[in-house]
C-alpha cells in the first residue's frame, strides 16, 4: 500500500550509484529509514538537512527499509542553503535529532515544534543564542528537563537534573559563574532570551554543558560530530 506523509530530513547515505539511504523524521511515524532508488539522479532534489518535504513510500515485506518513490519540498529553505552559518545549526541540529529520536516513535508535538522552527531559521539572523535556548526546548519536548531549585545556581547536577545552590553528592555536576544563562534559556520565552548579550566565551560553553547533561539523559547518546564546526562559528 502507497503511503503519503511529511517529513524533516535528518541525514543521507549513500548506497549505489543511483541510490541513497535516507532518515527521515515523519509526522504519522516517527524516526524511519528509506531506500530512495533513484535519488540521485532526480533533477532539483537537495536533501538537505532540515528540509521539509512530502513523501510517498511503500512499506517492503522483504526488508526493514522501506521503499521511498516520491519526494517534494514543502518550502524552500534558500537563506538556510546559502548561509554557512545557518547550514551548520542544521547539521547541527538534525544530528542531534538522530540522536534523540527513536525509530517509530511518532510525536507530533515535536515535529510541529520542528517545523515552525525550521522556517524561523531559514528566515532569522538572531542565532547568536539560538542553540543554547533549543537545546532546553528539546530537553523539555523530550521529557528530561532539568528541575530549576534556584534560577541563579551555584551547581548544575548532571545525572538528576537539577539546579541548586546545595553541593551535590553525585560527583558528576558542573560548577561555573554562567549556569544561569542555562536556567533562562528554560524559562525565558524565545525572543526574550535571544535578544540577552552572553558573551562568545560562555556561549560555547553553554552549548557544551547541554550536551554533557544530554549524554546523562539520552540513551546512546555519541559524540556530535558536528559540534567543532558550531565551536568554530560562535568563536
């Protein structure tokens, strides 16, 4: 049976000459991985990451893969495509989203989020802040937001979650002079914390502490990859 869905593009892999192996997180399934025969020599097609796109695809009783036939974009992301800082927050961000995500599991709460973010960044230019405040969002959409105890803490305890002014007894925390950029990135609405002046310094950093406390909450949570370009553009 033909199936038709929408879906954000997460990553790409190549398979053959003419073909690609495709991730895709949909609205009606979650996170699914496709065989787009073909792919490669279709004309206009950029499988970008973050792409909004509409797809068609049949399930294959032969193979895990199922076999995607038909694919077009939603909207075009020209300013994201164009700008190298905005391509590498959506390296960024779709690699983190393979990290979070699990196969099947639909939740179209987040790809709501997801969608109306994309087309915010492809039109945006206030990014400076931007991945420290979706880091919390995610954390909040995906159910592991740490507990605020105190909105300027002395501590960030990694493993439960929480923010305080008490020492933790778990050794694994992080004490800085900056952790409460992280308290307002949960709490401050999104214009309000992107318009806040955090200098460079401490804004790589903020995005690093996130990561940390990811890899206590995200279940095979890897290294990002992608993380050296983001240090490199917010420098």
């Amino acid at each position: 049976m033909k199936i038709t869905d929408k879906a954000i593009i997460l990553s790409r892999l190549s398979y053959s000459e003419s073909s690609l192996i495709v991730n895709l997180f949909t609205l009606e399934s979650g996170l699914q991985t496709f065989l787009f025969q073909g792919a490669k020599k279709k004309k206009g097609l950029i499988l970008f990451p973050l792409e909004l796109v509409e797809i068609a695809y049949y399930k294959r009783n032969d193979s895990s893969l199922m076999k995607l036939t038909e694919m077009q974009a939603l909207e075009p992301l020209h300013h994201l495509l164009d700008n190298p800082l905005k391509s590498s927050i959506a390296f960024f961000i779709s690699e983190l989203l393979m990290n979070c995500l699990r196969d099947n599991h639909q939740d179209k709460r987040l790809f709501q989020f997801l969608s109306e973010e994309i087309h915010w960044l492809n039109l945006s230019e206030e990014l400076s802040n931007y991945l420290v405040w979706f880091l919390a969002q995610i954390s909040k959409l995906e159910g592991f937001q740490p507990e605020i105890q105190n909105q300027n803490p002395r501590y960030f305890e990694l493993q439960e979650g929480k923010f305080t002014n008490e020492l933790p007894f778990l050794p694994s925390y992080l004490e800085e002079s900056w952790l409460h950029w992280l308290t307002d990135s949960l709490r401050l609405e999104k214009t309000d914390f992107l318009s806040v002046s955090i200098p460079k310094e401490e804004r790589v950093k903020l995005i690093d502490a996130w990561l940390e406390y990811y890899r206590f909450h995200v279940s095979g949570m890897r290294k990002m990859k992608s993380l050296e370009v983001i240090r490199t553009v917010f420098s």
